[in-house]
C-alpha cells in the first residue's frame, strides 16, 4: 500500500522538475518553435525579420545602463534621449525569451512620431541581463520600479513615465501597477497581450500543449519555482495587481489569439480599479497587433495618452 503514495510522490518530483526546465530555467525553448499558437501571418514575421526598425535600432546611439536589483543581480537596458527637450519617458518592456531592443518595433514610434525619451530594459534572465530564471513579471516589477526611480532621478521629478509591455512585458507593467512604491512619475500604462496570472497561463497551455490537470504538477512545479527562483505562480497575479491600480491602463489584445486568450484580458478590463480602455484587433494572434493595424493602433495608443499626458500638438 505504501508504493502507491511513494510512487505519486516521484512522479510528482520528477514531473516539477521537468516543468521547472521547460519554462522557467534560463535556456532555449525549442518546444515553443513549432507552437502553432504562436504562428503569425507572412507580412508579420516580414517585419518582425526584416522591418526597417531593425535598421533603425541598429543606428541609434544608445547609452547602456545598469541596475543592481534587490537581490543582487546585474541588469542592463538601453536609454535613447528624445530629438528635442521634453519630460516625457516611456519604458518599453519585452515579451518572454525576447530581449530589450526588440522594443525598438515600438521605440521607433515612441522616439521619432511621439517625441519621447524611450528606455528598454533587458528583464532578469534575458538579453545581457543577468538570472538563470525567467520571472514571468513578477521579481520584473520591482526591478521596473528600480529602473523608473533611476529615470526619474537621471531626468528630473516632473518627467512624465509611461509604460508599454508586449505579452510577458505587459504583465509585468500590470504586475507593477499596483505596488505602493509605484513612482508618482507613471502617469499611463499600454499593456499588449497580458496574461492574468502565471498560474493561469501555465495552466491554460498545460491542457493545450500536454492535455494535463493544472492540479498538482503546477502546484508542485510553483513550490520549486518559489524555492529556486523565490516566487509562486499563484502571487504573480497582473489581475490582483489591477484590481488596486490608480494609473491608467489601455489594454490590447488580438481576437485571433490563441497562447493567451482575449478573454483574459477583457476580464483585466472589465476588474481594473483605474480609468481604462480596450483595443481588440480583428485577426491578429499573440502579439500581431502592432504589425496588422499599425496606423490604427498608433492613434489608440496617441489618443490614449493624450488623456493623461501633455503631448505637443501634431505630436
């Protein structure tokens, strides 16, 4: 009798262990590379690949910068000073096993339509950053925080912050707006392609990746991720975190996507305690919306920070 429980138990261990490297552990993802969810349309991955914001990325002198986080480690990102005066930052965060220039598909239009500085971090784990987990947004919070209190400090008390996060990016802009210690500077928030929480996301991909029970190889997996990368799935909640907010959250999200549902981010809306709106993008998948309705997508984003910001006219 005694086999049966001893057994589970195994399996339960061997199984946290596997999810742990699968998703958490810095590395490549293979896995994620034939992922039909992820699949884009030919003129998305055209500009993905290709776009002449990668040329322009390429020739932009950007000063490196540096972060030690709370609990010690060394992290990068990458500041570009606006063409002209202004007090307006935006801080561009990027999506999971992606890395800080990538934002530039958005710094583009931040720096040279919108006038903004632009600063893009690498997050723990990714690009020159250093980790050897990936936080999902969550540690990525407070160490966004730290990054904004340099900013702010570097350009002055009146700079004027907004935040822009694609997918694990957009998490981690929501996960941070409902921290106490957020800076007064952070006036609005784009959050493209969110997920709720990290228990919601790996559950949802759970049954449509392996066809398994969120319950309990995730919950097992959680405890070791809280012991080797110091948090659980069920706290790096984006949803608890909006339910608190007071900064203003446009939410974005693609109607065709199918590696994180709109549902979850109509239901974000639908649970924010601040002003917001929502941008649903017909036919776009995980993170196309950019890239399908760029001209319209730029106005929403304009047209949105308008309300909270004083951006120069024509601008």
């Amino acid at each position: 009798m005694l086999l049966v429980p001893v057994v589970f138990l195994v399996i339960q261990i061997a199984g946290s262990f596997f999810f742990y490297e699968l998703a958490i552990k810095r590395g490549e993802k293979e896995y994620l590379q034939k992922n039909a969810d992820l699949e884009v349309s030919a003129e998305t991955m055209e500009l993905y690949v290709k776009g002449q914001w990668k040329d322009w990325v390429a020739n932009q002198k950007f000063e490196p910068m540096n972060l030690v986080s709370r609990d010690g480690m060394q992290l990068s990102g990458y500041y570009l000073g606006a063409s002209m005066p202004t007090n307006k930052l935006v801080i561009l965060t990027h999506g999971y096993l992606g890395n800080a220039k990538q934002m530039g598909l958005f710094g583009q239009y931040y720096h040279d339509e919108l006038g903004f500085n632009i600063f893009m971090p690498d997050a723990r784990g990714h690009g020159k950053s250093d980790g050897d987990y990936y936080g999902f947004g969550w540690p990525d919070r407070l160490d966004l925080i730290d990054w904004t209190d340099i900013l702010v400090k570097k350009l002055g008390p009146d700079t004027e912050v907004v935040y822009h996060g694609l997918s694990m990016g957009a998490a981690t802009v929501l996960m941070a707006s409902g921290e106490e210690e957020l800076p007064r500077q952070v006036k609005a928030i784009v959050a493209d392609s969110p997920y709720g929480s990290v228990y919601q996301l790996f559950a949802y991909q759970m049954d449509r990746m392996f066809h398994l029970p969120a319950f309990p190889l995730l919950d097992s997996t959680s405890l070791l991720t809280k012991i080797r990368a110091g948090y659980l799935f069920k706290e790096a909640s984006a949803l608890k975190q909006v339910e608190k907010t007071n900064v203003p959250i446009l939410f974005i999200h693609g109607k065709a996507d199918t590696f994180i549902p709109m549902e979850i981010t109509e239901n974000m809306y639908q649970q924010t305690s601040s002003d917001t709106e929502l941008y649903l993008v017909d036919g776009a998948n995980h993170g196309e919306s950019f890239a399908m309705q760029k001209a319209e997508y730029k106005n929403k984003v304009q047209h949105f920070l308008s309300n909270y910001l004083n951006l120069v006219a024509g601008k």
